[in-house]
C-alpha cells in the first residue's frame, strides 16, 4: 500500500472514529441514556454502595458475578436470586470524565482503522458504496448480536441496557464504514470495452 493511500486510510480512519464516537456521545452522554438504565432512590443508591465499600473494597477494583455459583452455598444462593454482576471501582471518578472522552475517541479511531482496513481489503471485489455499506452493517449486526444481545441470553439480566447498547454499536459501526466506504476507499475502476 503506497504512503498516499495509508494517509487516507488513518485520514478515513479519524473521520469515520469522529462519526462512530458522535454517535456514542448521542447515547450516552446525553439524557437519552437514561432508556438504559433501571434507577433506585437516594437511600437505596447509598445502601448499596455502603454494602459494596464494606464487602469489595478489600478485593479491588474489578468485575464480581454476585453470589459466587462455585462453591455448594453459592450454586443454592445464585439460584435463589437476587443476583449480580457487579463492574466496581475501588476509588470512583467523575461522572463526566474528560479522561474518558479523549480513551473512548482514541478507541473509536482505532476501530474505524480496524474497519477500513477491512474494507480495503475487499475493495477490489466490493465495489458498489451500498455493497461495501452492507458488508459493514452485516458484520456490525454479528458483532452486537453475540457481544451485546449475547449478554442477556447468557446471564439472564433485563434486556433493556443491552438493547440500547446494541442499537448505539450498531449505528456507531455502520457509520464509521460508512464514512470510509464514501470518501476514503478508492473508487473502482471503470470497466473497460
């Protein structure tokens, strides 16, 4: 690959991981993401949190399945319910953390890198704009549906989140591709007579 079609690439790249993270940002920096989630009330919210600094803290930062299935006590109590798989941070951090703006668009470029790559791999048997879009929505599709629908199949939580999280990847992919497949993909050659 010559330097000209590299720099378009990481230039297709950036465009198409600026389209996959606006489209993040709609979902869920704005009050849209509140389709997502349940809530529980302040007292609860604090209850909660008191039982995990008092019961987690010890252990760390990390990802807990609630009650534990491995052990006789565990398999009886998971169960029984209720059940939780927890995602916790030992220390917190801000709600709106600029920190994890700047990771989550440094990911969504390398993502969209990720899909041009692939895109220009196939240029030359994919040639039509909708084909390549297609081929970026089918895969995109694959994607979300073993590794966001998959979560609520597997683990038997609400499907709401998942749901929400799968139409945002969805979209978010399928724009990137987009964004490369119109303008950072070379053009076919025009058949000859």
């Amino acid at each position: 690959m010559g330097r000209g079609r590299v720099i378009k690439l990481v230039l297709g790249a950036i465009a198409g991981g600026i389209a996959q993270f606006l489209v993040g940002f709609i979902f869920w920096g704005t009050p849209l993401q509140r389709i997502a989630f349940t809530t529980a009330g302040e007292a609860e919210n604090a209850a909660v949190q008191a039982a995990l600094a008092q019961n987690l803290t010890a252990t760390g930062t990390g990802t807990y399945v609630v009650p534990w299935p491995d052990t006789a006590q565990g398999t009886t109590l998971f169960g029984k319910g209720p059940i939780a798989t927890i995602h916790f941070n030992v220390g917190g951090f801000p709600a709106m953390d600029t920190g994890q703006l700047i990771g989550g668009l440094i990911l969504s470029i390398l993502t969209a890198l990720l899909i041009g790559l692939a895109l220009r791999s196939v240029s030359g048997h994919v040639t039509s704009l909708a084909g390549r879009i297609r081929l970026v929505a089918l895969f995109a599709a694959a994607a979300v549906l073993y590794l966001d629908i998959g979560q609520p199949v597997f683990n038997h939580y609400g499907w709401g989140y998942f749901i929400f999280s799968a139409v945002c990847d969805m979209i978010g992919l399928v724009a990137a591709g987009a964004v490369i497949a119109r303008w950072f993909l070379p053009r076919p050659a025009m058949a000859r007579p």
